[in-house]
C-alpha cells in the first residue's frame, strides 16, 4: 500500500496515526496517508516568518523562471511520492491513483493536470491580469516607482493556509501562483486527493523553489480549522455547510458552490437550437464537479423544448471505463453518495414548493438501451462504480432545485420574463449571457452578483488566464500602502 508522509516546511514525517483511502473500485485499502494533529500544526506553524523571509530574499524574476520549470516537472517528469520509502510517481502513476481515489475517468484527470500546467507556465500572463499590470519587481523591495508614481505593498499575512477539496485537480491552479507572490503555503490534502499539491510542491522544489517554504498536512477538521486560524490569509473550499463558519472572516476566501448558470436573452430566444452544444458542455464538463459548470439555464421562452432537448443531448453522456478516451462521468468514491444526492432531488421534486419535473428521466424510460444504465433511475452501476446520471429538470424560478448544485451534470431549466433577467439568478460564480441586445447586456454588466460574465456562447467552464477567478490572489494577500519620500 502506498504512503504519503506530512510534510513539516518540507521535511517528511511519518506519523504513528494514519487514515487509509480505499480505491473506489474495489474498496481495497489503497494508500495511508500520515495524519497531522492539532498540537504538530499549531507547533509548525510559528515559523511561518521563517518560511516568509526564505521566499522574500528570491528575486520575483527567478521565481517566475522556476514557475515555468514546476510546470514541465509537473506534467512529465517522475517525482517523489514518499521519499522516507524511496516511492516516485510517474505522469501516467499520478493520473491513474488520482482516478482511483477520486473515481475520475483518466481523461478528467489529465484535462485537470493541464489547468495546472497552464496556470504555471502562464503565470507571468495571470499575475498580470490580478494586478492590472503591475510590475512585480516591485515586490522584491517592498516599494518601487511605476510609471512615474511610487507604489508600495506589504504582505497581509506570512504565509498563505488552504484547506483543499477532493472533487477535482483543477481547483489546485487557484493556488498555484501564490509561490511566485513570495507566500509560503500550508496546505491541507482533501482525503481523496492528496496527490496534485503534493506533485506540485515536488515539482516546485525540483524547479528550485526551497522545499522549507512548503507544509503539507493531511489532517482531520480540527487541524484544517487550525491552519486557517493559524495563518495570516486563508483559502477553504467546500459547500454552503463547510465553509459557513469562514464567510465573515475577511482573513479567509471562501470558496463554494459556484450556482453558475447560462442564460440566453430574449433577442436570440428563438435560435436556441445553436447553443445547446454550448449548454450542455457547460454543463457536463469535467464530470459536472467544478464550481464553474452551469446548474441552471434560464431563458425567455421555449423552456419545455429547450429541456427536452438538452436532456436528449445530455443522455449520451453515459458512464464509461476510467481509461476510455470519451469518459466524462466520474463515479462516487462513496458509492452511498450518489443515493444520498438522487434522493435529495425526488424528495424536492415531490415537495409542496411549485412545479418541477424530470425531463431526463422521461427521456431515459422512453429508450430501452438508456432506461437498463440505471434501472429507470439516475443512479448506474456500472464498471466497478456508481454513478449519477445526467439530469436536467425543468422548473420553476421558486423551486428549490432551481438555485441547487451537486457534483454531477445536473441542471434547471428555468423560464422568466425578461425583465426579472439577472437580478432573480441571484449570486452565481459564472454567468453565460447568450445576447446580442446592449441593453440586455448591460444589466448583467451592473450586477453585483455576477463575479465572472461571459457574452455569447462561451461554455462557463471556459477560463481566461489574464482575468481573476472567485476573488483576486493578488489583493488577497498584498495590501497597497500609502509611501512618499524627499526628492
């Protein structure tokens, strides 16, 4: 059984308590993982100065060099694993232990291991999007002259903790240029992905990076609370109950359920039939499990033929062997998790609270090879796993299943008058909006509760390296300061 060990500012340690993750598959014991305690962390944690000053004396230039470098390590080079056992780790061994924790199909994974390569190799191009083009040299003293004008920032915090999820790879490229922002990083693993940070720390101190300014602690809820209080700024992913205790503590950025959503204007209402390919990428991308994947599409009209058909084209996505080329569908590693979420949505759907119908399920029970997958219901076993099946359900704007996201392609298909567009979507991360109308447009453009807009049929999971993502990295952890001198 594989190991991996708690990394203590870059030092390994095996620790006498271990949590054991099974392969989702056979639900054998498949890797241990050293748990950090409570008292280790707090402990750890008071040389994050340390850490600070280490990565403080490297010139922002040099960092952005070793950046590049982690991106190729990361993509193709064999890294250590556990360095106590002497255990290294592949490109092809990464991608197939993620899939085997997490249930991912390969294809997901390397789509994901590409996001963060991206992030790496681009990184100079993103930070210049997060500071409107500042040149970061400026960090390298602390203060400088842009343009003309003196500018100063002071680090909020000395190092950067993140409490990380286990749905996806591809959350990890939120966090991945805070090394080249000179933050050391104290990272908590999600249970069923501790690979990517701990690939990317390796690839990173094999880039050059001093290993010193990275700790890695798989550690339970407490010691996950203790990183965040612990640090100076923080990062925590997970849902509405999860994250709740962190919303009012501006030290934390908080990151959700993304309720992402397209909307297809009144002006193109009656071409419809052109986006549903957009649409239904947007929906199923990535399995469904990222926070920028669409969970509602709200139009004007045509609600009930756009549903059906989405629904037609979502079908086709059906589960698949993790190695096939054309998986999207990733399995629950819980295999209880997918009857938990499916029952959650029949017990909406029969409730007191407005209309809403399963137009996925017509749409199964009327093909026979499609009703077989999951016996007439949305939950399949198939090929060692349990899956959810896509479904779209059609709704009204009160519904509970109209605002509601889980970690599969799943959709609403909402239908209002035009000029309730966009204050009745309420909060979402990501708003396609399908129009050519100005005025139409510029409501979304002064929404408050639109963090990302994309105008025409871009698919919500489509990313722009050079634009900020569910808040700034830079703001979060740098603070301009006033600074003036004698001439």
């Amino acid at each position: 059984m594989l190991h991996l060990p708690i990394l203590r500012w870059g030092v390994p340690y095996r620790s006498v308590n271990q949590v054991v993750t099974p392969h989702f598959r056979t639900r054998e014991p498949f890797v241990s993982m050293s748990q950090a305690n409570v008292g280790m962390i707090r402990r750890d944690l008071l040389r994050q100065a340390d850490a600070r000053a280490t990565l403080q004396k490297i010139p922002h230039a040099e960092l952005v060099a070793m950046a590049g470098r982690a991106a190729e390590h990361f993509l193709n080079d064999t890294l250590p694993l556990d360095p106590e056992s002497g255990t290294m780790q592949s490109p092809q061994d990464y991608i197939e232990q993620v899939s085997a924790t997490t249930g991912a199909p390969f294809s997901n994974v390397k789509r994901n291991m590409l996001k963060v390569h991206g992030v790496l190799s681009k990184v100079t191009e993103v930070l210049a999007g997060l500071t409107r083009g500042l040149d970061l040299k400026v960090l390298d003293e602390g203060y400088g002259v842009v343009n003309g004008q003196m500018l100063s920032f002071f680090a909020r915090g000395d190092a950067m903790g993140v409490v990380l999820p286990s749905n996806s790879p591809g959350v990890h490229s939120l966090w991945a240029p805070a090394t080249v922002l000179k933050m050391p990083l104290v990272l908590k693993p999600g249970s069923a992905e501790p690979w990517t940070p701990l690939r990317m720390i390796y690839a990173w101190v094999k880039a050059g990076a001093p290993a010193e300014v990275f700790a890695y602690y798989p550690t339970d809820h407490a010691g996950g609370n203790e990183i965040l209080r612990s640090t100076g700024r923080g990062m925590v992913f997970g849902d509405v109950g999860s994250t709740k205790r962190w919303q009012a503590d501006g030290r934390v950025e908080v990151h959700g359920p993304g309720f992402s959503k397209v909307v297809i204007g009144p002006d193109v209402a009656d071409q419809w039939e052109q986006y549903i390919d957009v649409i239904a990428e947007s929906i199923s991308n990535n399995g469904g499990r990222s926070c920028v994947n669409a969970s509602g599409l709200w139009v004007t009209k045509h609600g009930d033929r756009i549903a059906d058909a989405l629904a037609r084209r979502l079908s086709q996505v059906v589960p698949r062997k993790a190695d096939d080329p054309e998986a999207v569908l990733a399995p629950f590693a819980d295999p209880d998790t997918a009857g938990r979420i499916s029952s959650m949505i029949d017990a909406d759907m029969t409730g007191e609270s407005g209309t809403a119908r399963d137009v996925s399920a017509t749409v199964r029970n009327a093909d026979p090879v499609l009703r077989g997958l999951g016996e007439g219901g949305r939950v399949a076993s198939a090929h060692g796993g349990t899956y959810l099946l896509p479904t779209i359900v059609r709704c009204n704007a009160d519904h509970p299943l109209a605002n509601r996201e889980f970690l599969f392609p799943y959709a609403s298909v909402v239908e209002v008058p035009a000029d309730e567009l966009p204050h009745c979507l309420g909060p979402s991360l990501v708003v396609t909006c399908i129009s050519n109308d100005p005025a139409f447009r510029a409501r979304f453009v002064a929404s408050p509760h639109v963090d990302r807009l994309n105008f025409g049929p871009l698919s919500t999971t489509q990313i722009g390296w050079d634009q900020p993502h569910e808040g700034n990295l830079f703001e979060h952890l740098y603070a301009r300061r006033a600074i003036q001198r004698l001439a």
